[in-house]
C-alpha cells in the first residue's frame, strides 16, 4: 500500500511516495509522474525518504518514463532511498539509468 503526495516548491514537483510500491500500487506511482508531466513539470524530484520498499512494477514504472523525458528535456532526481530500497534500484542497474542523490539539496542541485 502506498499514498503518494505532491509538492510544489521553488518551480520543482516534488513527488513523495510513503510505504510500498508493489504491482498494484505502482499504478497510482504511473498516474502521479504522467500527471506532474501533464501539468509541464520539467524538474522533478521523488523523495524516497518515506519509501519502504518498491518491487520491480514500481521501478518499471520509473523505467517507462526514460525516453519521454529525454524527448522533452524532463530532468528528475530521486532521493533519499534506504539501503533496501537502493539495493533494489543497483541490483537492477537502475542506478545507471536514473539520477539518483542522496538527500535533497544534492537533488536540487543535480536538476537545477
């Protein structure tokens, strides 16, 4: 189960999911991240600080956005991950694909 927040701050969205992204609810992850493009976000980070576990749909999710946001110069950053949670994204060399910071000023720098 996952409740997944936004916010506004300094011209960047700032999406903060809280507890797991499994198969189920990596739909409301995908709904979020094509809403926050809809509205013409182009730096965008997600606070991982309160993510507890993410499961490989909730990182395909993350994975179906690469080229869209290559196409239309949409920089976002992740943050904040738990050693678990981490461990996910490099087991699957995510990592390497996805900009990944350790705390938020870091991510505000790297979108910036």
């Amino acid at each position: 189960m996952v409740q997944i927040k936004r916010i506004q701050e300094d011209g960047l969205d700032i999406i903060v999911p809280i507890g797991e992204v499994d198969a189920s609810s990596s739909i409301e992850l995908d709904l979020v991240i094509a809403k926050s493009v809809g509205e013409g976000y182009t730096k965008i980070l997600v606070d991982c600080t309160a993510l507890e576990y993410i499961s490989s749909a909730g990182l395909g999710v993350f994975m179906s956005y690469i080229e869209e946001f290559k196409d239309k110069h949409i920089r976002m950053v992740l943050f904040g991950m738990n050693e678990r949670v981490a461990n996910t994204f490099e087991i699957l060399g995510l990592n390497e694909l996805l900009t990944i910071a350790g705390d938020k000023a870091q991510a505000k720098q790297l979108v910036a």
